[in-house]
C-alpha cells in the first residue's frame, strides 16, 4: 500500500550533516549544523549542567512521574523571568502565561497553533530570509506566511527601510515573526534604535509580535542584552508570544527544553489563553519531558549555578567571536578579494558569507567543507586549526 510514496529530499540544514558524513577525506569540515563545538571541534557539555544532572541523580525523591500538560512549573516561572526580565511588570502582574515546550521549535508550533485557533488574523509575517523551518512550521500550524523584507545583499546589513515598509503595509493585527537576536541566518539585527522605530511602527499598527529567541546569551554573551529587544515590547504593556529555546545557550540540542510565553493584558486572560495551550498541548504530544526542564530549573534557581552558567555562556560567544576575527584576518592575509567586513559585524553563531551556491558546491566539491547552500556557515564548528583550510577555500572559490 505503500509504493506509491516517494522518496522526499533531505532537510536542507540537516542534510549537509548526512552528505558530511559520508565524506571520507581527513580534511572535510562540517560547518551546516547549528551546534557549538570546542575549539577541538568537540561538542560541549557544559560543566554546570554536568553538575545539575548529578545533584539530580543524587536525589533519591526524584521519580520519573508525567508532568502536567505545561510542564514543570518552576521551569516555566524561571524562564519567563529569564527572557522578560526578573522585575518586569508584566510578570509581577501575572499576566504572562508561560508552557514548556519541545524547545524552540515546539514552542513556536504550539504558539502558532494557538493564533491559528484564537486570534483573529492568521496571516503570520516572516523575515526574509528566516530559518528555513519557520515557513513550514508556521503552515502547518495553521497559519498563512508572508515574508518582510529584512536583508539587503548589497550591504550585508539590514534593509531597514524595506523592513518598516513591508510591516508598515501589513494588514492591521497580523503576526510578525521577529528574531530575538542573533538573526538565523543572517547574523544581522536591529539596533537598539530601530527595534525601537519597529516597536513604534507595530504597536501603531496592531501587529502583534511573535519573538523567536533562540540565542539568548549566545550572541553578545550577555542574557540581559541578547533580550533587549523582547523585554522593549513587553514593557510597553502590550501583548507579545516568545518561544524560548535552552539547545544553544544551555547546549541542551537533544533534551529538547523551550518554552512559550504569552504576555497577555490581564491575568485574567493569561489564565484562559493556558487553558487553551493546553488543548493545543495534550493531543500533540500529551506532555513534555522532564529531564532536561529539570536542568535548567536547578540552574537558573541557584546563584552559584546561575553564575557558573553565564561564565560558560560568554567563553562560548567568546570563542565564535574571535572565530569570526581570525577568519576575517586570514582573508585579509591572503588578499581575498571583497569587502569581508561582514564577518565581524554579523552577530550570533552565523556568517551570512555572501557565497553563492556555485561557490558553495565548489568548497564541498575541492575543499569537502560542507554549509547550507545559501553561504551561511556555522562560526562555532570553526577553530584556530581549521580557519586557514576555510580562508584558503573561501579564496579559491571567489578568485576562481
Ligand atoms: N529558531 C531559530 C532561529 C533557530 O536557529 C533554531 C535552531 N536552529 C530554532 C528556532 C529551534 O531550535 P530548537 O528547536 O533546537 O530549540
């Protein structure tokens, strides 16, 4: 019955991993997947999360029982107050609805699926480009997607006044899908002066903010700065949806730990609009795990771990950021021509290089160095070792 069915193409983000893979040279290098790896090309388990499981472990009234519908309760207080802030109003007036969610990715579907159910206007407002699975998470969810001009390949920045006059032409109510920070793929954000101009121009306009915060300390390696941008529109008193993920900046990928919050007006309507969630929740998936909730929760409760966390969070923004500085000298060294500039201006674990899918296919095919065919390359699986084998590829490919 089923030979009909055809074979669908590979993920294009996790498809460069399956082609890197089959890759025999010694030389080949997998810069496609969105993960953090030490300067030995290693991933990373970070010690306080070694430390979290093990106080876990050794709790010997610990079960392994379901969690309600919205997950662990304390996780979702904590993270609540990690993105809005610990002494934002919207929190103290308990007007913020917050579940836990299967990471990022869960969240932003949960909360898709809420608006398509719930509110009013259904067509959700995407940066173009986005990361490629919030087009068909937010379809699937529901939802209909139209993008807003946001990068400008001329510059390699942000296309400003293409972004107000695609938002400023938006029907009035729609969703508008915004990267917290460290935009995937681009690398490019606002300043804090034109999230401000944005925030304006939404607010006037009844767009209502769906904030995709994916990178919370990973970028600047400051929380408090990396959710400028959230805490901006949550102080304004007006409603806004943020899906949270812990993959990258706990290193927690395969625990699959977010959560989605939604800043309501009341706490009255917070309360109804969980009440929902958790339809949403419970034929989904029924409820979510619990180990990786209780991690951060035994984290984020404790000041030493908490401190340790935030140490080990900046020496990873750190480290890709004097990725981004050397890979930007050794260009420089070998007189690649172009204006690389970009590399060190782009934020977050992402270099937009601005190579095209010739030059891409070329690295793969003479250099096995492996990206997503739109030139983005993940800073993190870079290291001191293997920068020079990139800028010489990098090199070639744009003098061939
Ligand atoms: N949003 C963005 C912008 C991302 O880059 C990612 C991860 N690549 C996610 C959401 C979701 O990641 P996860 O589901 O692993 O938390």
């Amino acid at each position: 019955v089923f030979n009909h069915v055809v074979r669908a193409p590979e993920d294009p983000i996790l498809g460069v991993t399956v082609a890197y893979n089959k890759d025999t040279s010694p030389n080949k290098l997998n810069l496609g997947v969105g993960a953090y790896r030490t300067e030995e090309g290693k991933p990373l388990v970070l010690s306080v999360v070694r430390q979290a499981e093990q106080s876990l472990v050794n709790d010997p009234s610990r079960v392994k029982e379901y969690l309600p519908i919205i997950g662990l309760a304390e996780f979702n207080k904590l993270s609540a107050k990690l993105i809005c802030g610990a002494d934002s109003p919207a929190i103290q007036e308990n007007r913020v609805t917050t579940v836990q969610c299967l990471s990022g990715t869960g969240s932003l579907r949960v909360g898709g699926e809420f608006l398509a159910r719930h509110y009013h206007e259904r067509t959700i407002y995407i940066p173009q480009p986005t990361w490629g699975n919030h087009p068909k998470v937010f379809t699937l969810a529901g939802l209909s997607v139209k993008y807003y001009r946001y990068y400008d390949p001329g510059t390699r920045g942000l296309d400003f006044q293409g972004l107000l006059e695609d938002l400023g032409s938006a029907p009035s109510g729609a969703v508008v899908l915004l990267h917290a920070c460290a935009h995937n793929p681009t690398g490019v954000d606002p300043t804090v002066e034109q999230w401000e101009q944005i925030r304006q121009l939404m607010r006037s306009k009844q767009l209502l903010p769906f904030f995709d915060s994916a990178y919370q300390g990973f970028a600047s390696g400051s929380l408090d700065a990396d959710a400028q941008s959230v805490r901006m529109f949550v102080a304004d008193g007006g409603e806004c949806l943020v899906a949270q993920s812990y993959a990258k900046n706990m290193g927690l990928y395969g625990e699959r730990v977010g959560a989605l919050s939604i800043v309501c007006k009341t706490s009255d309507v917070a309360g109804k609009v969980e009440s929902q969630l958790k339809l949403v929740i419970r034929p989904m998936y029924s409820n979510p795990p619990l180990h990786g909730a209780s991690i951060v929760a035994t984290i984020l409760r404790d000041k030493d771990m908490y401190n340790e966390w935030t140490i080990e969070l900046k020496a990873m923004a750190d480290r890709i950021i004097s990725m981004r500085h050397q890979l930007f000298e050794a260009l420089k060294t070998r007189g690649t021509p172009g204006d690389w500039s970009h590399i060190i201006k782009q934020i977050g674990m992402f270099t937009f290089t601005g190579l095209n899918s010739e030059q891409v296919a070329f690295m793969r095919q003479e250099y096995h160095i492996y990206m997503t065919s739109d030139g983005r390359i993940s800073m993190a699986g870079l290291s001191s070792r293997t920068v020079p084998h990139l800028a010489d590829a990098i090199h070639a490919a744009v003098t061939r």
